[in-house]
C-alpha cells in the first residue's frame, strides 16, 4: 500500500482551497463535529494522512490500526462514518463491515482497498458497504466522499429528530404525517412552523390525504392558543342548516327541535382555533355570515336577532381544491379568501415526494405492528424490492392510502418477515372511475379525440399499475413482461406521474 495510498500536496491541482472542496456540499461546521468517523486501517502512514485532512476539516476522528480492536471498537461504539480496509492481517474488512452493521445498522460504511476487483467490490456491497473507495485516492477524493456520508448522515438524524419530536407530542401516533425529507414538503412544514406562533389566518390546499388536518394541528401546538381549543369542522359533511347551527349555535325555538340554548363552535374555539376542513364546500350565504364574525368577532345565533357573543378565534382553513380556482367559479367568496389566505400552504402530493416514501411505510409498519401485536414479537420489515414498489406506486389517495396499505400489511405479516411486493395489497384503481359499458363514465358525449385520449390514458394507468405489481417493483422484469424497452416504460411512467428507482435492477 505505501505512502502513496492518500496523495495530498498543496502545491497540486487536487489541493482543497479554503471552503471549496474541504466542503463540497457545505455541511455546517457545528455538524462536522459530531460526526464521529473511524478511519480503520494497518498502515499507519495511511491512517494519519487521512486523519490529517479530515480533522482539518472539521471532523471527529478516531484512528484503529489493528483488527481484532476495530472489531471490538466497532461492536460497543457508535460511529457516523467507517473507512476500513478491505484485506487486513489479522480481520478482514468484511467482517468489520458486517460487525459495525450488525450492531449500529445506520453506520455508513466505506471499504477501501489497493487490489479493486469486482468480485471484492459486489461482495463488500452486498454485506451493506455505502461505497467503495479504492486506493490510492486523492485528498480531494476523501473529502468529497466523506462529504457525500456526513450530507447523508445529516439528513438521516434531521427525519429523526423530527420524528422523535412529532412522537414527543402526539405519543406514537398513526398521524404522524409531518415526516418527510422532501425539499417541497419540508418546505410547507418550515412554513406553518413559522407562522404558528403568530395569529395569522392560515389556508392549505392540497390534494385529499395529503396531511392538511395534520398540519392544522401542527400550528395550533406550537401556537400562542396550544393550551385553549383547537375545533374542527368538517363543512363537507353536514348539511347547510345543521352546518350554520353547528358554527354559530341557535336560540330556543329557532326551529323544530330547538328545544334549549346551543352556543356554537364558534364560541366553543373562543380563545382557541377554529379548523374549517373543506371551505369551499360551504354555501355562499354562509360564506357571508362567516366574514362578519372575521371582521368584527361577533357572534349571532341562528333564530336571534341581537348579538349573542364576541370571540377571539384564529382560523385555518384547508381545501382539496385549488382555493383561487373556486374564487374565479364563484364558489369562495373574493373577500372571505383573501381574509382567511393571509398565509398559503400548499401540501405536496405524495407522488411528488417519493423520497419520504420509505419514511413513512416504515413508520406506520412499527406503528401498526406495535398496535395490533403482543408485545416483544419482531417487527416485519420491508425489502427493497418492496420500497421500489412503494415508491413506483400512483398514491392517488396519498399518505392516507399508503397508511391504510401498510396497515394491511402489518395485520398479515408474520413476525420479523421480510415483506415483498406480493405481500403487498395492491388495489384496483378502476374502482375511482364509474363506467359505461366498460368505458370511463360521460365518454361517448365526448368529442372523439378528447374521449380517445382518456380511454388510452385510463388503460395505460391501469396496465402500469398491475404491471409493476406483478414484477414486484423491478423495473427490467416490468419492461419484459410488457414486450417494451425500458425506455418505453419509463416513458409511460413519467406520462403518468408514476414514481420509479432509477437504478438498475436487472
């Protein structure tokens, strides 16, 4: 191996300029010292250069240069990051490697070694290796690639703080929704958290499941009103004069069965929030009544002709629909809008967020098999192949769907079964289309090119999703039992949003 296993010369191209490449995906200081990386090798010359550059940068670092110690070292203390040598005198980095996983199975581990072959990189993959690094490397090299690890690792304990946070307050709860990475998604989140402290009225919009309550309730806990009521009604699910009684209650005798005061949620969320799920499905009329308590808090009963209440309420609203679509069709009142939309958030579709998939299907997995198991059985867990189907997968019903599928799951499996694709429930999406003979409800009224391409576009939504299903998320498997090249079939994916694993997995 010799000296020339790290080549690092300052006056060379491959030199790090001040913040360049020392931080090629500007991973904060603060961060870099606490990743503890464990650089494990037998020669000492290669251990200190290593060492050298990386605690120049930042980094904890912890060197071991003989075997039997690493294995020890590695099975009773947690590293972010471990560089080790593939062929070691006395313990082969391979057994380190699957030592350090099996007790810390976050570890990201870098084998390196100066005899590469592909038979020692596929095995060093295979036992769970993050990359391969072979020798000699330059310091550029080292630095970037340990970029790319601590990037990963900074990530991994972002979901995880989030999630111990969310856990924190709601217990280990089915709702816990605001997991997630993806930049759109993380975006709304850092969003409602800064304007929760504030008593700004809030809208969200976003596509059915897609965590809008969720999110409601988020801004209410971390709100000056946490510890008064946060009320929720649904204005989709009760008829408008039972929709009005409910938000501004009614007098003795306002009408049949009126036989007592009722005080409104309205004046029930006084102090508190006022959640109104499904605005835009309340009629005009008492869109109207609704802007007058906004404007000036006061609060009259159905059947009373004088005011009955003045309230101190925030309100958050959510929408399936696009909320400046509904104003243009005359749905949602121009003025009641723009009072209740001082702050927008839009909630991402799932199918645009495939990153959080595998965070989520493993939440609700532990979730609802710790809910509906005896206590101390192992958890199932999904394989890979599983997570490519998850992720290929429509999710028209968002993370509600992807909830109910893995709670399917966790009721069948067997304890610390590995789940496949086939142990996946996969549901008949034609189900969302009423049909006609055959065909998607109103098409034979359609002009002919217009209804052709809806029957086409029903059909290859369909035929894409029973295709990945039946190959088990394994996209070259798809394109053979379809009789089409890959590139066909990712074409027709990305027609239809569906998410796919890029990688090869023939």
């Amino acid at each position: 191996m010799g000296a020339s296993s790290l080549t690092f010369n300052p006056g060379r191209a491959d030199a790090p300029p001040d913040g360049a490449a020392r931080d090629p995906l500007s991973i904060p200081g603060e961060v870099k010292a606490s990743i503890r990386i464990c650089v494990i090798d037998d020669e000492r010359t290669l251990r200190e250069s290593c060492a050298s550059v990386l605690q120049m940068d930042g980094y904890n670092v912890t060197l071991i240069g003989r075997g039997e110690e690493a294995l020890e070292t590695v099975r009773r203390r947690k590293f972010d990051l471990i560089l080790v040598d593939l062929y070691m005198s006395q313990v082969s980095g391979i057994d380190i490697l699957r030592a350090a996983l099996e007790a810390y199975k976050d570890t990201i581990v870098v084998v390196m070694t100066g005899n590469p072959s592909v038979t020692s990189s596929i095995e060093a993959l295979r036992s769970g290796a993050w990359d391969y690094l072979p020798k000699p490397f330059s310091a550029t090299h080292l630095q970037v690639l340990v970029g790319r690890a601590s990037h990963a690792v900074m990530v991994s304990r972002e979901a995880q703080d989030l999630r111990l946070q969310l856990m924190k307050q709601h217990g280990h709860s089915e709702k816990l929704a605001l997991i997630g990475i993806s930049p759109t998604f993380r975006k709304a989140v850092e969003l409602a958290r800064k304007v929760a402290p504030t008593d700004a009225s809030v809208l969200i919009s976003g596509e059915s499941g897609t965590g809008k309550e969720v999110i409601a309730q988020f801004i209410h806990q971390y709100s000056r009103r946490a510890n008064k009521t946060l009320v929720p009604i649904n204005c989709a699910a009760l008829p408008e004069p039972l929709l009005e009684s409910e938000m501004f209650g009614h007098r003795k005798g306002a009408f049949t069965g009126a036989d007592r005061e009722k005080p409104g949620l309205l004046e029930t969320a006084n102090g508190g929030t006022l959640f109104l799920d499904e605005l835009t499905e309340m009629s005009l009329p008492l869109q109207a009544k609704l802007l007058r308590v906004i404007q000036d808090g006061v609060v009259r009963r159905v059947g009373s002709e004088s005011q009955d209440a003045v309230v101190d309420v925030r309100f958050i609203s959510a929408t399936n629909r696009d909320p400046q679509e509904a104003v243009d069709q005359g749905i949602l009142r121009n003025d009641l809008f723009y009072r209740l939309r001082v702050v927008p958030i839009k909630l991402p579709p799932l199918r645009k967020r495939p990153e959080d998939i595998p965070l989520l299907a493993n939440h609700f997995l532990t979730y609802y098999w710790q809910r509906h198991r005896q206590v101390g059985e192992r958890s199932p867990k999904l394989s890979e192949a599983s997570v490519t189907f998850l992720r290929s997968r429509p999710w028209r019903g968002n993370v509600r769907e992807l909830q109910n599928v893995i709670e399917h799951v966790a009721v069948l499996a067997e304890p610390d079964q590995v789940i496949q694709p086939n142990d996946i429930p996969l549901y008949d999406d034609a189900a969302d289309w009423p049909v006609e003979n055959g065909l998607p409800s109103g098409v034979m009224e359609e002009a002919y090119h217009p209804a052709k391409d809806r029957v086409i576009a029903q059909f290859e939504k369909e035929y894409l999703n029973r295709l990945v299903g039946r190959a088990g998320g394994n996209m070259s498997k798809a394109a053979r039992l379809a009789g089409i090249d890959r590139t066909t079939l990712y074409r027709l994916m990305d027609k239809h949003e569906f998410q796919r694993d890029e990688t090869e997995d023939a």
